[in-house]
DNA sequence: ACTATCGTGGAAAGCGCATTCCCAAATCTG
DNA sequence: CAGATTTGGGAATGCGCTTTCCACGATAGT
C-alpha cells in the first residue's frame, strides 16, 4: 500500500541497502551522486520511513510515554507542554496516557507503554507507589530491559527524575503565612494515600508545630477541584463560629483545590481575603485570571517538563534533582486583624 | 534482552504460532489445555508483545495521532481529554503533538505520525488549511494509504469531522448581547489567516450590520493570552474617550484572549462590566474561577473531542457533524445605561 | 469400512527496514 | 608498477510477530 524503501531503491536503480544508507542517517555515506538519485526518488514517490519496521530493525524508537492524571488539569497540561519543549526537535514522540487517579489505569498504562517499546516513561501523576508493589515491579523489569524512568514528584530508587520537595516548600509557606500574621489555620487536604498531597500537608502543619501552633482542623477531600469544593462546603456549614471568631487561612494542597475552596467560600458569602485567607500550591497558569489573586508556592511547571523531556533525551545520566517551590504570598491571604 | 513470543513458545513447549494464537486475538483458538500452559508460561517470563513487531505484521498500529496548538491551553487540553475518553479502554494509544502555532510543525507532526503509521489523526488546532497546499496532499496520501483523519473545526472536503460553525455562533451571540441591551461593539479579533478567528469575527459583524449596528472598532492581535493583553491595551490607551461616553462590549474571539484583554482593563482600572463588558468564545472550565463570569459562546469542548475519538474507532464512517455554540450571558456584560 | 470433512498444531513466509559481511574497484605505498 | 589498503555498493540475514499453508489425526457421512 504505502510506498517501501524497496520502490525507491528500485526507482532511483540502487540497492536497498544504499537506499537506506543515505535516506537514515548512517555512518556510511554514498556518494553524493547516488545520493541525489535516491533522495529524488524517495521525493517522487512520497516515501515516508515505516517508523515500526525501523524500531524494529533498530532497535529503539524515538517514543517516549508520558503518564499524567488528567491532561485537562493545568499542573499536567503545563508540565506536558514542558516536556514536548524539552524533547524539543529530536524527533521523539509522545505517547500520552490519563489515568484519571486510577491506579490500575496508570499500571495499564505502563504496560502498554512497555509494549510500545517506548525508550522511555514519564511519570508524572503517581500516587504513593512505595506501595503499589505491581508498578514497582513493572518498571524494575522495564529499566532491567533497557528503558529509561523519570518520575516528577517522588522518584523512586531505582529511577532518576525531577523530585519536588512538597513538605519543605509546605514549611517555607506556612513560615511566611504565619510572619504576615496568620494564626489559625485550616489544612484542606487531599487524598490521603497521595503522597504528594500528604507530604504538603505534613510539612505545612511540622512548620506549625514547630512554631508552637497547631492547625484549627484538618480536612480531606478527593484531590479534585469538585472535592475541595465539597470539603469546604462541609467545613464552613459546620464552623461558622470558628469564622466569625477570627481570620482563619486555609491551606488548600494544590491549587486546583483552593479554586474549589474559594467557589464553596464564596457561596457561602464570605470574602476572601477578609473573612477568610485561602492559599494554594503549584502557581498554575490559571491563577493569573483569579481575582483575588491567590497566594501558593511557585513551582516551575514548565521548566520541571522540560527538565524531564531534556533527562531523556540525555539518556544515561539518569540524574536526580530536587525542586523547592517559592512562596509567593498575593491579596488572598492578606492579614486583616479582628476587632474583638 | 527482553522476552520474545519465543521464548514464551518454547517455555510453553508449544510452537510460535499457537503461542501468537493464544496470547493475541487470534480467530483460531488453540484448546484450553493448552491455552492456559502458554498463558502460564507468559505470566511466568512476564512476556510482552512488542508492539512494534505487532504493527508490523498485521497492518495497523492502534495508534492515533492528535495533534494541537498548545497542549496547555485549557481549550486544546479540554478537547484532549475528550479524545482520551472517547478512546476509552480500546487500547489505542495517543501521540501527542504541539505545534505553538507554527504551520511547519503541523507539518512535521503530521509526517510523523505518517510514519508512525497511525490509523487516524485528529488534527484541532489547524489554521486556515485551504491555503496549505502542502498539508492538503500530505493528508491526502495519508488518506489514500488508508489513514482516517478527523479535523475539529474545520472539516476539509476530503475529512469527516466536526465542524464547529463559528459564525453562526457568533451571530447568536451577537443578537443575545443586543437584546440585553448592547449597542456599541469592539471585535478583538486574532490572526488574519486563522480562519477560526475569522469565522468569529465576521459571523459577530454579519450579525451587527445585520441590525443596523456596526463596530466601533476591529483590532487584531495573537491569538492568545499575551496577544490580546497587547491588543486590548494599545485599543484603551487610544480609546479614551468611547469608553468614557458609553459602555462598550468587547467581543474577543476566544476566552483565552477574553481573560487577556480582562486583565488589560483592569490594569487600566477599568471595572468589568461597568465600565466595559467582555464576552469570549468557548466556555473553557478555567472560566469557572474567574470573576466576574465570563459571557461567551458555550462549546461542549470534551464532548467534541469524545465525538472526534468515538469516530476514530468507528473506523470507516467519516462522518462529519456540525457544532453551534451556545450563547451564555453572565456577569461580564450585564447591561448599564450611561447617564447622559 | 472407506472416503470426505473438520479441527488443530506446526513450519515457513513475509511485514519494512538496518546492518553485517562480502567483493570489486579505487587509492595509496615504496 | 605490484602489492597493500581503503572505499563504497550489494546480497543476505534478522528484528518479533502474524498468518497463510500443510500435515495429521479425529469425526462424520453413506
């Protein structure tokens, strides 16, 4: 159907051999002659290699698998566009997987990486994994097999990655919180086998301790703007003498959460910041369009996919590095003191 | 290096072919004896088919090529998701390809996934396309090779698709700001070649001649975030006193370049609506936590990429359909008179 | 009872390409 | 100028798998 390397062999009057020679990059080149006649036949016919006849004949192929939680949530889709900045122009491809929180999805979704033969995964949305013994035994058989594993949150032993340093950026933020006169507040948490959701949580209540103040309560709810939503709904149904009492600040572990919280807080009338702070995590892009702006911990998005992109391009050096957001405090967590 | 059908064949003390049989859906099923030594000796390897060698020995890959503008744009990552759901458990696998906008990398995206040889590619964020003969015939041999493309937007003659029709939307939205009682118009448009920003524009100023009414101003800018701040800004600082005599609606061909020109007004301390009312196009969720609410022309964004992957998987019939926005009214263009 | 049919497993032929190996011609050396 | 060496094209092999095509034994039909 589709042309083969063999019809233009045959039409510029070469081998196949030759034919491949100068149309992929090889270490023998033909002479420029022959040269020209092959690629002005490949030209002619619109010939395209067979990408799959090539990783096989190779053997790798130029794909690497990219696995998030939701591509439409803007932490991922900010990271995804990193990434494709970061494999830049080397040819690599993408192969994009969701697993919508769900960890047989995301074990699926290995797995048929794995079977793609991708050079290397990404793994961007996972949860605790320590855990999850099948993931971890699939990808030790995937590295013993050659492919490449960067992990963006908590890499793992065995794998190099990017990792984000969630409870000490929790403690830089509480710190801050609390020197811009913040005392009571409230952890609106996430799953609670996220580890990246536990580990903000944590650090943000040790740096609270360790400043001899304790959190007013702590909150779960599903890692989702629609369970922030929900959490804090319930909160503020059942606190509203807590409220009233003072300025309470909310630590939302991600900011998709704290867009829910500030949906649920402002239904219920309530200002923000003046009859409650809210904070978040990540500094994604959407922020830029809240009013009031809301503060969080700026982790650099983009840059940690283009991180992970450049790592597997750099295949080998399967280096670590570790990231610490910033706290970047804005108008949603200004201090307003209550008259008593 | 990793473990071969062979070997799974061999463990199993079976031949090559009753192996494939077993192991892949085959129509021929081996006896259940000896199905289940084959599928023991898998598990026990922990054997996986290389894909590639599969693509290469039947004819198709189960492979689908998207291919986008900007993966971090709510708008584009909606719509992917929508296709990742559309998709579902079918085992087809998403190459994912962003081309910032520029033509060529559509280009090269799309003889990529030629040479992935994917069954079908969805191709959402193109541009005018009846000016780019190159891409035209490359879709065409891609067709011809038995290669299904799905266009979001703008369907071709020779694609199925869903067609998103721009200016009928936009004229129903006009006619629904008129009625609320608008009468001076700004259309921020994007591109000139970008047929959708086009289409929006023109369909919005079909509407308004329509009427009787005419714009008070058509300016250009990106099609994005950044251009339409631009935009919006030279259109304020120029524009003073319009804007002082009567409450203008900015009509912004996209939400995205809404929430830009937004913040331009407001860093011109500028009160939406009050001063000046924004509408977009679109509906993307992130609207969700802006205030005040973004009026805009609703686009059931997942759906459209749901439909788009469904019809991936039906092979065969390529269907095209046809999507008219929904006007949604909210805070951003509540109606002032001006006192004279 | 003997042939026609079916069901099953195995051998072998590709799928499209990269690459090793081989050989002829060209270039170099002294 | 003869022999040693390099250069460059072509034939052939194999990557891992699917899928005819065969051969063989079992079953059915008359």
């Amino acid at each position: 159907m589709a042309i083969r390397l063999t019809d233009v062999a045959n039409e510029a009057g070469v081998s196949l051999a030759t034919a491949s020679r100068v149309l992929n990059g090889s270490a023998r080149k033909p002479a420029p002659e022959i040269s020209d006649k092959v690629r002005a036949a490949a030209e002619k016919l619109g010939y395209f290699p067979n990408a799959q006849a090539q990783a096989l004949a190779r053997a790798s192929t130029k794909l690497v698998g990219l696995v998030v939680r939701d591509i439409a949530d803007p932490y991922f889709s900010t990271i995804a566009r990193g990434v494709q900045r970061g494999l830049g122009d080397s040819g690599t491809q993408v192969l994009l997987a969701s697993t919508d929180s769900d960890p047989t999805r995301e074990i699926e979704a290995v797995r048929a990486f794995m079977s793609q033969r991708t050079d290397a995964i990404i793994l961007s949305g996972s949860r605790g994994m320590s855990e999850d013994e099948q993931l971890l035994r699939l990808i030790e058989s995937y590295q013993e097999n050659g492919g490449q594993v960067v992990v963006i949150g908590q890499p793992l032993a065995t794998t190099g990655g990017i990792q984000i340093d969630n409870a000490k950026t929790s403690e830089n933020l509480a710190g801050e919180l609390i020197r811009a006169g913040h005392r009571s507040f409230v952890v609106l948490s996430g799953d609670r086998n996220l580890l990246t959701s536990a580990d903000r949580a944590n650090g943000f209540l040790t740096k609270l301790k360790r400043t001899g103040l304790s959190a007013v309560d702590v909150i779960h709810g599903a890692f989702s703007r629609e369970g922030a939503y929900m959490a804090m709904s319930d909160f503020l149904a059942s606190h509203a003498a807590e409220i009233s009492n003072q300025q309470l600040c909310v630590f939302c572990v991600s900011d998709v959460m704290a867009l829910g919280a500030l949906r649920a807080i402002r239904e219920r009338g309530l200002r923000v910041p003046e009859d409650i702070a809210v904070v978040g995590f990540d500094d994604i892009p959407t922020l830029e369009d809240v009013i009031p702006s809301i503060s969080t911990a700026h982790l650099p998005l983009e840059e940690i996919g283009r991180w992970a992109g450049e790592m597997v391009l750099s295949h080998g050096d399967a280096r670590k590095m570790v990231v610490t957001g910033t706290p970047v405090l804005r108008e949603s967590t200004e201090f307003f003191t209550r008259l008593p």
